[in-house]
C-alpha cells in the first residue's frame, strides 16, 4: 500500500510538473498578442470549455454504463479530470492509465475501466470527425488550401468499422489468446458504440464555440464555419499524434492549416484556446478533487448492510 501511495504520489507530481511547465511556456507565446483581447469573450471560452470538458466526462460515464453498473456521476466527473492531467505527460497512454486506474481503485473491474477508456476516446474523435464532415460541405470553396488537414476525414469510415463488435470481438479473443488476460472484456453492441459517438457531438460544439470565442476576443468577425472545422480536425490530429504530450505542436500546425487565418493570428488563437483548456483541466481536477472521498463514503454507507 506505502508504495502504490508511493508511486501515485510521484506520478502525480511528474504529471503537475509538466502542466506548470506547458502553462508558462504557452503564456509566454501569446502574453503579447492577447494583451489587448476581450477579457469577456475569453471568460465565455472558459465556461464553455469547462461545459465542453464535463459532458465528455459525462459521456466516459455512458461508456462505463455499457458493461456494467455505472458509478456516481460526480465520482466519475473528479477520475476524468484527474486522469486528463496525465495527457500533458510525453506519451499517449498516461490519460488512458490515469483515468483507468483511478477507476480500478474507485471500484470498478479492470475489464471495466480500461476498455471503457479506450472506447471513449475513439468515440470522442469519431465524433469530432463527424462534426467535420458536416462542416467542410457548408465550407467546400474554402477548403482546398488545407487538403492535408481534410486527409484526416478518411479516418471516420476507418475508425467506425473498426468499432464493429465483429472487429472487437476478433480483438479481444487475439488479447487473450496471446496474453491469457481480457476474457471479461463486454463488446458493446454496434447501436450502443454508435450511441455513444453521437452523444459526444454535443461536446464538441462547445469545445467549438469556447474556440470562436477565443479567437473573438482578438477578431471582430471570426469565420465560424472555419474555426469549426479547425477546431475538430486540430484535436483530432493532437490526437492520432500519440508520443507528443497533448497533441502540443501537431494541432496547432493543422488548425492554422484548416482554419485559413494568417499563420500568426491563426497560432496564436491555437495556442490562446489550448492554454485556455489546460486552465479548464487544472481547475477541474482542483474542484472535483473533494469529490474521490466524499462519493466514495456516500458508496460505502449506501451499500453497507444495516
């Protein structure tokens, strides 16, 4: 126990140092450029990225419902944005790891709490690529100048075929033939997963409109269409870049791409909103972190026999 407390507690200062490290090197790049923004439009970007950052947290909690009986909501809402500071590490698995042993330790099965993180994040970028591609028709004349960005939409046909249960199915059987380990896995029905991208759509309309406001704070008229379409394919490609912390780089290289904005104005909206949604990570994880004990003693006293 001394050294599983031990190793979370080093985790755990890695991960803040990081974060620390990530804000101050992000401030650094806009603290200029933003001198003169809005204070107002930048304070609607960070409630709605907050908004936009607890329904995906609500959604992991749908995920979690598909195999088995859910947690509390709020327990579930304080292990995301925990686990959501993992990202910030080099490395693409520390969310998945973060987020899932936090559920494990909550009381939720190991064949529960890792596949269901997994799950969600495919939904999650399935979802934003759908977005997308209702989004670059209504933009179609401006979109020719970014068709390394577009390339990223070949990605939902392959990504929702591979949530087929058949595909799942012939995965986790390969898992535990190789490893003895993943028998327990639930393949969620194809209705079900499809269920679950749609009910991510919501949250990237936020995390959307959290970017138009940011960049509203520096532009009187922001392309909305443009900055929706750069907003989802930018994540996504911050996304699918695994070993980079965050995406850093990668999507704020394809947002300046897809969005059409001057390379500097269009970076310095790109990096503006993501400072913005580590300000919102931070912060959730400070406010949801009463939330482990409490929940959990409201679990304990509920299910303990009188």
């Amino acid at each position: 126990m001394a050294a599983s407390a031990l190793v979370g507690a080093v985790i755990g200062l890695t991960c803040v140092a990081f974060v620390v490290n990530r804000m101050a090197s992000q401030w650094s790049e806009v603290r200029d450029e933003v001198a003169d923004a809005s204070l107002g439009w930048i304070a609607a970007a960070l409630v709605l990225a907050g908004a936009g950052m607890t329904w995906i947290a609500g959604c992991w909690r749908r995920a979690l419902v598909m195999s088995g009986p859910p947690p509390g909501r709020r327990r579930t809402i304080a292990w995301y944005y925990t686990g959501e500071i993992g990202k910030y590490v080099p490395g693409g698995v520390w969310p998945v790891l973060g987020r899932g042993e936090l559920a494990r330790r909550g009381g939720v099965p190991r064949d529960r709490a890792y596949p269901s993180v997994g799950l969600s994040l495919v939904a999650l970028y399935l979802a934003a690529l759908g977005v997308a591609s209702v989004l670059v028709p209504l933009d179609l004349a401006n979109q020719s100048e970014s068709p390394a960005a577009l390339a990223l939409l070949a990605l939902l046909p392959v990504g929702l075929a591979a949530m087929h249960p058949r595909v799942l199915t012939w995965a986790r059987d390969r898992m535990v033939r190789y490893t003895g380990r993943g028998a327990d896995i639930v393949v969620p029905p194809w209705r079900a997963t499809i269920g679950l991208v749609v009910s991510y759509v919501p949250a990237w309309l936020l995390i959307w409109a959290a970017t138009w406001c940011a960049a509203r704070a520096l532009l009187p008229a922001p392309p909305v269409l443009r900055i929706g379409i750069a907003t989802t394919l930018s994540w996504t490609a911050g996304f699918v870049a695994v070993p980079v912390p965050a995406g850093a780089g990668v999507r704020e290289a394809v947002f300046v791409a897809a969005s059409g904005l001057p390379a500097g104005l269009g970076a310095t909206i790109a990096v503006g909103s993501r400072l913005a949604f580590l300000v919102v990570d931070v912060a959730g994880a400070a406010i949801t972190a009463p939330w482990h004990r409490r929940d959990a003693a409201v679990d304990e006293r509920t299910t303990t026999p009188t």
